[in-house]
C-alpha cells in the first residue's frame, strides 16, 4: 500500500513538474545584463530598436547590451558567433535563421537550449504557423523563437523613374533581357548589385525562376543535382542577368544597391523586403507611390521565404533574461511593433495587420496563397557549411562565369555538406 500511495505520489509531482512551466521562465523583476547578438546595425536597427525599448519598459533594471556586427545577411556577424560559441563565450541570445541555419549547425553541434516548454507555456505551438514550427524544431525540441516573415524574391523599383524612362515591371528574364539593353543605352544600370552575398541572394531568385519550385526543392533533398542539365541552365541564366548589373557590386551594401535604384542611376533591385523596411522607415518613401515591388521575374505565386529567429546557446550567463527576451520576441506585442519597421510580415497567425503598410499587407496576402519555398542565402535550406563553401562557388563564378564547371563544384560542396541525406 505504502508502495502504491509512493508510486502515486511520485507520479503526481513528475506530472506537475512538465505541466508546470521552467522556473526561470517566469522569473520577476528582472536585473543584470542581457546581451543580444544580431547583425541589425545601422540601417537595420529601428526594428530591433523597438523591441529593445519594449523590453526596457517590462524590465527597467536590466541591462542591454545590444551586440551588433555590421554586415547584411549575417556576413560577419555569423563569423564572430561562431569564434564566441567555440570558445565558450555565447551571447544571451542570437540572431539565427529558422531552418538548416539553425538545426544543420548549432542544434545539430547540441550547442541550443530546448525552449518546448517556452513555447508550451506561451501556447505559441498555435501562435506560429505548423511549418515554420517545423523548421525550428526536431524530434527533440524546439530551439528558437521566429520573429518575423522575410520574402527573398522581390524587385524593387521606384515607379516615377519607370515612368520616365518608359518601361514596365519585367514579368519574366526574357521581359528583362527586352528592357535592359534600352535602359544601358541611356545609361541606366539595369540591375542593381552589392557584395557577393547579394549575388547569392540574386542566384536563388534566378534559379527558381528557371527551375520551377519542384525542382528548387529537389535540389535540397538531393533528388536533383546541382550538375543536372537543368542545374546548370540556371547558372547559365544567371550569368546572363549578371550582364546587367553594375560593375562595382562587390564594394557596395545592400542598402547601397537600394540607393542607386533610388537616385535613379539603376532600374531595378532584386533584394528581400528588409529593403521596404529600408526604404520606408530609413528613406521615408511611401509603398505604392513612393517605391514599387513585384515578385522578381519569373516567380510569380511563388514566394521565397525565411525567417530571422533568436534562441537561447547552451551556457547563456543571463538566462533568466535571454527567457524574458526570447517571451516577448515571440508575443504579439513585440511582433507587431518589430515587424512593420522591419519590412517583414508577423510570424505569428494573429498579427494586427492594420498596423502594417500596403508593401507588408500584399506579402501577407501573398504569403497566404502563393507557394511557399525556402531560401538558401537566408538560412532555410542548407546548413552554414553548404552556404560558406557556396559563397566560394559564387565567387568562382562571378570570375569565370563557366556554368558547367560551377553546377559541378556546387553539386561536389552539396555532396561534402550532406545536402538532401
Ligand atoms: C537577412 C536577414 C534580414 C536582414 C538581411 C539583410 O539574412 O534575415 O533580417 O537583416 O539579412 O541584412
């Protein structure tokens, strides 16, 4: 008997235990510090600017320290993480893509914090979309928080030059390849290009508009290969919209790309909608009338997407902070005010849209109807490993602009990163 009642006891307190949430989830009055680690600088802060001072106000005693490596993309910043993390020196928390950014390199090096029970307690397993709970979990655990929806395949343009100039909003490359030599003509750069990261960015826009999006995902399961006839007829596309572009890409920013589109030196951008967030917060222009977007050629329905997410590494010296960081990223409040300065819609399936301008209102429509596939220079589809060694394939490229030879040294980077398997 005295067995049976421990047995009940014992049982009783476990269930307790996992109905009830972490400790230090719901720790109060906060104090100390709470550093965040994202390549938001510059430019790029409002958003997280918002999100800061929301924070401040709901933990007045704590700290910030808001660690932030310039570069778009994540460039640098994701170099310095890496030394941090290695060398046993983890930020609070960190700026991570949902997808094989995050499961293919910190989860799978068992480097994150398991935030279930977060997302458990916070009832967010219904907050965020089905699949894009998936992507940042594994059968183990969920291991970061989604902040936003960012679209990759958008062209940018500002309508009062196409106005000027003549021309309309290319459909497809071969709209593109009509327009372009005109623009050049006058002068006009007809595609605007930064660093090499944005020529990735550009590479999976083109690449889906030549493959289609079945074959864009075969490519990241592996049942296509990068050396395939249709793999290489997508960089022998690109290396013809490479034409294009301007000539100093490689020492601009992303933002610096914009400009040109907005100085009217270039036609159009291909660039994710952090550039609305850009042009709009930072450059004051109006959506509609003050710059335009469409999806890039050739893509049409179809809507490349990732999302920025912060998670909680394995040693975090301020946990309970990072927890209440990581509660508000993922609340409606705090997406509601991030996001519309951001550029990206809510991750969240209840976000108020009428807090959001008509550039976000036509992504969250999208979103809902389009097909949704991910982006590989944003984190979704392949691991850090793929994307460091792709970044060196794209700079063979841009060099020797041999389609042939790059489908195969991508296919061979896809091999060595167990892309697919
Ligand atoms: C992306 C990130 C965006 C934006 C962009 C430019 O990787 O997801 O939020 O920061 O880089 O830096």
């Amino acid at each position: 008997m005295k067995n049976i009642v421990g047995k009940f006891f014992f049982v009783l307190c476990m269930a307790l235990l996992l109905s009830c949430p972490a400790p230090s989830a719901y720790a109060k009055d906060l104090s100390g510090d709470l550093e965040i680690f994202s390549w938001w600088a510059g430019d790029e802060g409002p958003a997280l600017n918002a999100l800061i001072e929301l924070y401040e106000k709901q933990n007045p005693k704590v700290k910030i320290i808001n660690a932030t490596v310039t570069g778009g993309s994540g460039v640098n910043a994701k170099a310095v993480l890496k030394t941090r993390m290695l060398g046993g020196e983890p930020p609070d928390s960190f700026q991570v893509h949902a997808g094989q950014e995050l499961i293919g390199t910190w989860v799978e090096a068992e480097r994150m914090e398991n935030l279930a029970s977060l997302f458990k307690d916070e009832g967010w397993l219904d907050a965020f979309p089905k699949g894009l709970v998936k992507l940042i979990g594994t059968d183990k655990g969920i291991w970061s928080v989604p902040v936003n929806i960012h679209r990759s395949n958008v062209c940018w343009y500002i309508p009062a030059n196409l106005k000027k100039w003549g021309i309309e909003v290319p459909k497809t490359w071969d709209d593109f390849f009509a327009v372009a030599p005109k623009l050049k003509a006058k002068g006009i750069v007809p595609l605007a290009l930064a660093q090499n990261w944005t020529a990735n960015h550009l590479w999976e826009s083109v690449a889906l508009a030549s493959l289609g999006p079945d074959k864009w995902d075969a490519l990241w399961s592996g049942k296509l290969a990068f050396d395939s006839p249709e793999g290489i007829r997508a960089w022998e596309l690109f290396g013809k919209v490479l034409e294009y572009t301007n000539d100093d890409a490689s020492s601009l920013s992303w933002q610096q790309a914009t400009d040109m589109v907005v100085d009217g030196k270039a036609a159009f951008n291909i660039m994710g909608d952090w550039a609305a967030g850009y042009l709009n917060t930072t450059k004051k222009l109006a959506p509609v009338t003050g710059f335009g977007w469409a999806p890039s050629p050739g893509t049409g329905g179809e809507f490349i997407f990732l999302a920025d997410s912060f998670g909680l590494p394995k040693g975090s010296p301020h946990k309970d902070n990072a927890l209440a960081w990581l509660r508000l990223l993922g609340s409606k409040e705090g997406s509601d005010a991030f996001n519309p300065l951001k550029g990206s819609i809510s991750a969240r399936v209840d976000s108020d849209l009428s807090k959001y301008n008509d550039y976000a209102k036509s992504a969250a429509k999208d979103f809902g109807k389009d097909r949704i596939v991910g982006s590989l220079a944003h984190g979704v589809t392949a691991n850090e490993g793929f994307m460091n060694d792709f970044a060196s394939v794209m700079e063979m490229f841009l060099k020797s602009k041999n389609a042939a030879v790059t489908g195969k040294a991508a296919q061979q980077v896809a091999t060595k990163n167990k892309i697919g398997r």
